[in-house]
C-alpha cells in the first residue's frame, strides 16, 4: 500500500491523468501485475509471440506504435526496438518501470496520450469524443501499430466518471462504452500499416473445481472476427480477488487486424473467407 502511495505521488503524470483517475488504475495495475507475475507469465508468452509474427511480416520498419504500452510486459521492446527506426509507446500514463524500460533504447519515445479522446468530456470540458490518433494514423512512416491489452480497459474510468453526473448527461451518452471500444477498432483500421491487436473479450470467474460461476462481456457488446490466436489468461487466481474464485479471461491475438476484419466481412457477405 505505501509502495503504491509513493508511486502514485513519484510518477510524472499530467493533472487530467490523476483527475480521470487512470494514474491510480496504472499503480493499481502494476500491484497487481507484481503479485500475479507468474500467473501473467503464458498470456506475456502468448502476447510475445503474436507480435514477434507481425514484426516478421512488416516489409518496412521505420516507425512502430505501441497504444496501451502500460508497463510494456505484452510487447517485446528489446525486438521492436531492434527492428524498427523509432518505437513510440503511448499510454494516458507511463510509470517508472516503462520510463526505465524506454530509456535503454536511444530510439524508444514516451507519449503521453488519451487514445479514447474522452478526457475532456469526463472531465465537463467537452460535450462529446475527441479523435486524438488521427495525428499518428495519418503519418505515412507508421509501419506497425500494436494495441496491446488496452481494448477492454478504454471505457471503463469514462463510465465510471459518467455514472456520477447528473441524469441528463447520462442519457446523451448511455452509448459511451460501445462508441469508445468501436472508436478503438475504427480508429485501428485508419493506419496503413499493418495493424496487430491484442485484447481480451470475456471474463469468467472459476471456482477451484473449474466451475463457470459468471461470465462477463469486457467490450460493450462489441464482437470481433475470429483471431489467430486465443488463449486463458488467468487474471487473479484464487484469494488475489475472492477466496473462492480465480478471474480468467478469454484473450486473443489478431498478427494482421487489417487482414481478420477483411474475412470477417466477406464471410459475413457469404463470400470466401480465404
Ligand atoms: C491491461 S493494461 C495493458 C498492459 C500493457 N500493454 C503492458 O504490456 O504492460 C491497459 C493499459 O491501457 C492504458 N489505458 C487505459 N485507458 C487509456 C486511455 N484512455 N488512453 C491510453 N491508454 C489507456 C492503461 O494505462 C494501461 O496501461
């Protein structure tokens, strides 16, 4: 609890980010990503290896972008970092242990960024969404975009901080959730490069016997086409959430974004799914 209190008040982070309250979910993050290090171990595995291929299929690598960089354990910076001109991770909020990471590379640069565009408005500055990667997708030299792990969390301090305004303010925007995981993917789809997306989807509580005893939708009722890859992550095993259940979640790994949500539309036209 004191590592987490001096980590909240050490960490450079703009006022908006302590406000919006995605400074304290980025402490509380690297708690609990501490505690669950060996639990995190595969999924970090399965990650690694989604992004290795899309490194791999990249013709060009000048510039590659990680969105979510967090404390940048899904991605592997030493490869990328390796492997393209300039590496960008952009997170609302980038604690000490990224910062360290970042700073072993001369070409890794830190950005600072609300990739829902939401800010404002939660903040009452704003009456509606933002599009702050539209800078970035229309840049020619982005050669790889990473969204790493960050889908299913975009939405949730914007409808926290939502569901304590007044009433006629949640009416406007009862959508927010769906509009911000959608603006996600659409916004995704703008780069011209190519684009790799690793999310998880569905959460699942599991007793000690393996029993399903709820499942939970972690994007607003978004789906998306099939991935590559799917695999369990084991989020909070038993007594980290609740004594009597471990917290797992459906997660996936999409190497070319661009090339699933083609076959995802043909194959919803009744076309080829190739
Ligand atoms: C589950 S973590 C991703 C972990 C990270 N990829 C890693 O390797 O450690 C989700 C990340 O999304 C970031 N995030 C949440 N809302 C965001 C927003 N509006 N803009 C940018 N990043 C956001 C969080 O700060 C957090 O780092």
């Amino acid at each position: 609890m004191l590592a987490e209190v001096v980590t909240w008040l050490a960490t450079p982070a703009s006022l908006d980010a302590r406000r919006t309250g995605h400074l304290t979910a980025a402490v509380s993050l690297w708690s609990r990503g501490f505690r669950c290090r060996r639990a995190w171990g595969p999924h970090e595995a399965h990650c690694h290896a989604v992004v290795d291929r899309a490194i791999g299929a990249c013709e060009r690598r000048r510039t590659a972008i990680v969105l979510g960089s967090g404390l940048v354990r899904d991605v592997p910076l030493d490869r990328l970092a390796a492997a393209f001109e300039t590496v960008l991770l952009v997170d609302v909020v980038h604690l000490w242990p990224a910062r360290w990471k970042a700073r072993r590379h001369r070409n890794v640069r830190l950005v600072d960024l609300d990739i829902t565009g939401s800010t404002d408005l939660i903040l009452d500055r704003a009456t509606g969404l933002s599009d702050p990667l539209a800078r970035l997708a229309a840049d020619p030299s982005v050669d790889l975009v990473i969204s790493a792990n960050c889908l299913s969390q975009l939405a949730l301090l914007p409808l926290e901080r939502l569901a304590a305004m007044n009433s006629s303010k949640r009416r406007r925007h009862a959508d927010l959730g769906r509009r911000i995981v959608e603006g996600h993917l659409v916004a995704l789809e703008r780069f011209s490069g190519r684009v790799c997306l690793l999310t998880d989807s569905e959460g699942r509580d599991v007793d000690a016997e393996g029993r399903v005893l709820e499942r939970r939708d972690l994007l607003e009722g978004v789906t998306l086409p099939p991935a590559d890859e799917d695999w369990d992550w084991e989020l909070a095993p038993i007594g980290e959430q609740a004594p009597d259940h471990a917290i797992v979640h459906r997660a996936h790994g999409f190497a070319d974004w661009h090339g699933s949500v083609a076959r995802g539309r043909r194959a919803r036209s009744g076309g080829p799914a190739r």
